[in-house]
C-alpha cells in the first residue's frame, strides 16, 4: 500500500497546513501533560470542555480510520480505489478531516494563545481546501455514483 499520495491543492500548502495541525496537537498534548510551561489565557472550564472535544475528534479519526483501513494515505490514491459510503461514512463524508479539525479546536481553546489560534485557523482552511480538491477527485472517478453519495450525505456533518 502506497501511503503518500497526490496533493490535493499545492503540496506547500497541503503539507504546511497539515504540519500546522500536528504542532496545536503537540501542545495540546504538551499543556495537558504539563510538559510545556503555559502561555496565555487559562480556565479549568474551557479546558474541560475543551478536553470533552478532543477525545470525541480522537474517536472520529479512529472509526474512520478503521473504517477506511487500507485506503489511508496521505492525498489522492494513485491505484484503484473503492467509495466509501458504509460505516462512519454514512453519516460523514469526510469523518476523519471532521474529526482532525474537532482536535484542532480543541487544542486552540485549550491553549488559549495567539499562536495556537493563527496555526490552527491555517490547519482548518487548508484542510477544506484539502476536502474540495478531493472531492473533485471524487467526481471524477467515481461520477454518478459519488454525486448521489453527495446528494445523501453531508460533507461534515
């Protein structure tokens, strides 16, 4: 199984924008473990619900994975693929980008700092992007039977 696939839109955004996700988790994980000193605004009760968000992304991301099993990869598959309709993608089209920016928000409220929040934003749209270019993909190969998958089910939620 090829993991790397084709970017979806310019492979610096595709990658910065993904790697820009990665370091607000890293820090959500840092602050949680108390391993990185804390920077910004801090409430226990924002941090709580903030947590609540984290582990139900971290869920998401895991059925989808589950879900997709050998089809994950980063980008468009280059071989033959299948649609996936089944599953968590009965009730999502894009469950684990759903899930990826639920982690993302989590960690932006979380931390609470300016930093968090820009790198965060960045991950978000980019990863809509990311969604829009796949989708494109998605036509393309599978055609009407992806636009009547579209039709039933929602891109995110």
């Amino acid at each position: 199984m090829k993991i790397i696939g084709k970017p979806t839109i310019n492979p610096i955004i595709f990658y910065s924008g993904k790697i820009c996700g990665y370091i607000t988790w890293i820090f959500l994980l840092g602050y949680f473990l108390n391993a990185i000193p804390r920077i910004g605004f801090q409430n226990i009760y924002l941090q709580r619900f903030s947590g609540s968000i984290a582990v139900f992304g971290l869920l998401i991301i895991i059925i989808s994975l589950v879900n997709l099993g050998k089809s994950t990869r980063f980008g468009l598959p280059t071989g033959k693929t299948t649609l996936r309709t089944t599953g968590i993608y009965r009730i999502s089209r894009n469950p684990m980008y759903f899930g990826f920016n639920l982690l993302t928000i989590a960690s932006m409220f979380y931390c609470m700092n300016i930093i968090m929040l820009i790198l965060g934003i960045y991950s978000i749209v980019t990863y809509n992007l990311i969604i829009i270019g796949e989708e494109k993909f998605l036509e393309e190969r599978f055609g009407d039977e992806y636009f009547s998958y579209k039709k039933k089910v929602r891109r995110y939620i």
